[in-house]
C-alpha cells in the first residue's frame, strides 16, 4: 500500500501536487454538518459523541477525498476535562467562568482522561473507518490559546485579559501554562496511541505577543509539549500553527522542535520559501479568497504552488475556513491543486 501523501510531507519529501486538507474542514459550511449540529443538540454534545464526531469528521472526506483528516473536537475541551466549566452560546461562541490566579493550584487532572474518553474513542473509530490513504490528525490548542479563554472567560479581540494577567500575576500564568502543557501532551499521546498519524498544536493568539512574552508564553510550553510526546512517539509528525508570529515564525521550529510549520495567510510567500528550506511547511490560502473564488482563488493557489511546489508541502488554507464558503469554491480549490503541473 502506498504511503500516506501527508505522511510523505511531514518527513521532507517533495509531492506534487501536494496532499491537501483545510482547517475546519468539517463546520458550518456543509449542509450535512448543520444537519448533524441540530441534532447533537449541543456544541460540546457533538464534541462528546463518538457517533456524531465520526460523521462529522468523515463528512469533508466523502464530499472533497482530502488527503488527510482532522480529529473534530475543540481546544477548550483540555480546561473542561481538568474540572473548569464551558458552555457555547451561540452567536458569542465559547463562554467560562474566568480563572483567577488563586484558581490555578486547584486545576484538577484525577478525571482529565476519563474525562476525555469520548476523544479517543472518536479517534480510534476514526481510524477504522477513514480509508487507509487518508492520514488521521489528533489536536490541542496550545497553552497560550487556551490560557487566553480561560482568563477571559471568552474570545477578546487582542486577548487583553490573559496578558494583563501574565503581566499582573507571573507565578500563576507560569504555573497555569506548564499545567495546562503537561496535561495538552498527554492528551496528544493519548490520541496518538488511539490512531492518530499526526497532531498539529493551534496557537491561534501567538500574533498578540511581545517579543519576550512570545518567548515564554508561546514557545517554552510548546517545546515541552513536543519534548513529552517525543518521549513517548519519537517519529510521530507534530505541526506547530503559532498564527500571526510573523518574523518569529524564523526560529519557532528550531526552538520549539515541532516538525511542521503551519502558516498563516499573512505570512510572505518569500518567507515561506526560507522556512521550507529547514522542513515541511502547511498553508497558506488566505480563506477570504477561497471565500471569493474565481481569479481571486486561482491567482492564490497558482501563486503558492509555484512558490513552493518543489520543496515539502501540504496545501491548506491560513486559517480555518468561514462558514459561508461555498461549496462550489472548495471543489474549484481542489481541482486547482490536483489539477496543477509544474
């Protein structure tokens, strides 16, 4: 049997045209995820369904055959299994009680994997049921992210809150990020030894970040992630995806010891080309194109390809897609990328 295209990617090879998948392949674009989301009652219902997180994870893969397939879940489900509350309100998206300093020592790990049994019950399933050229990939938010929402109690436009925190409290921001990093590695273990070919860590609030607290808030946790998975699965592809790191994103791999390099749409395509030059990269569509389609989408695919087709890629957008992209567009993506020559 053939090797997984994504798998080839991830260990430095060239393959083209490139394997292709998106961030929130599975979500509020496909009619039959809408479907499955009314029936699930609630968000974190759906999460918690091994029956209902497997449709919807396979969802994207009968409809487009993407070369590989992520795990449906969401980041915040690490807080919820260490004893924190979280609800999803629609229209305002995830909402808790803000954690406060104080708070932190009393984080709650007994229960973590019971707790998230439904997870890796989705991806052992999973991994039975995708076909075998399709390649499983396990999440976690990284500490930083998941921090932020935990502060705030809700998404913030800059994260103000949980860097007023770290400024504010220090110890506890310390503490809080290396327990929510020991948790975060074992979780991705876990999802590795249920199936999972792969895992990508979101840091998708790495861009809000001064220079020194980038360092400290971002890039130590991850690295101590990746040392605790290495651990345990030294050859296992681990994709790093600090959003908006900008210049940063230079020394991210190096430091933090991910093996890919998630990039978002902002990032430039000639600084993409370098960092392809140390290892495999994944991105960087922005997804308003892919939203717009037409010359807008085509100029953009044809534009990375060249840019990076001869050197270790997986095509994928810079960010999540947007619940009102049209279907039409993604297939029209698809084709373009399989369709492309050198």
């Amino acid at each position: 049997m053939a090797e997984m295209k994504f798998l080839e990617v991830m260990r430095g090879r060239t393959v083209f045209p490139p394997p292709i998948w998106m961030m929130r392949q599975a979500g509020r674009y496909l009619p039959e995820y809408r479907e499955t989301r009314k029936r699930a009652g609630s968000f974190l219902d759906l999460c918690y369904d091994p029956d209902m997180s497997v449709e919807v994870t396979l969802q994207p893969i009968r409809r487009f055959g993407f070369d590989a397939s992520i795990l449906f879940s969401d980041i915040l489900v690490v807080p919820h299994a260490l004893g924190r509350d979280l609800r999803f309100v629609e229209g305002r998206g995830p909402m808790m009680t803000p954690i406060k300093a104080q708070d932190v020592d009393a984080l709650d790990g007994l229960l973590f994997h019971v707790n998230l049994e439904p997870v890796y019950e989705t991806v052992r399933r999973l991994r039975r049921e995708l076909p075998p050229e399709t390649a499983l990939i396990g999440f976690c938010g990284a500490p930083w992210t998941v921090a932020t929402y935990m502060i705030a109690g809700h998404g913030t436009p800059d994260q103000a809150p949980g860097r007023l925190f770290g400024f504010s409290h220090p110890e506890a921001m310390e503490a809080l990020l290396a327990k929510l990093a020991a948790q975060s590695a074992e979780y991705l273990i876990r999802q590795i030894d249920a199936g999972a070919d792969a895992v990508q860590i979101f840091d998708s609030w790495a861009g809000v970040l001064d220079e020194a607290s980038y360092e400290a808030w971002c890039v130590k946790p991850v690295a101590e992630m990746v040392r605790r998975v290495r651990e345990k699965h030294p050859e296992v592809p681990i994709v790093g995806f600090p959003k908006g790191a900008g210049m940063l994103y230079d020394s991210y791999r190096a430091k933090t010891g991910i093996t890919a390099l998630g990039l978002d749409w902002s990032v430039p395509l000639p600084q993409a080309r370098r960092l392809q030059a140390l290892g495999p990269v994944q991105g960087n569509l922005d997804p308003m194109r892919l939203r717009a389609g037409g010359k807008a989408l085509e100029e953009g695919v044809d534009r990375i390809l060249e840019a990076l087709g001869d050197g270790p890629l997986v095509f994928n957008l810079g960010h999540g897609i947007t619940p009102e992209t049209p279907i039409a567009h993604v297939e029209a993506m698809v084709q373009s990328v399989r369709g492309a020559s050198r």
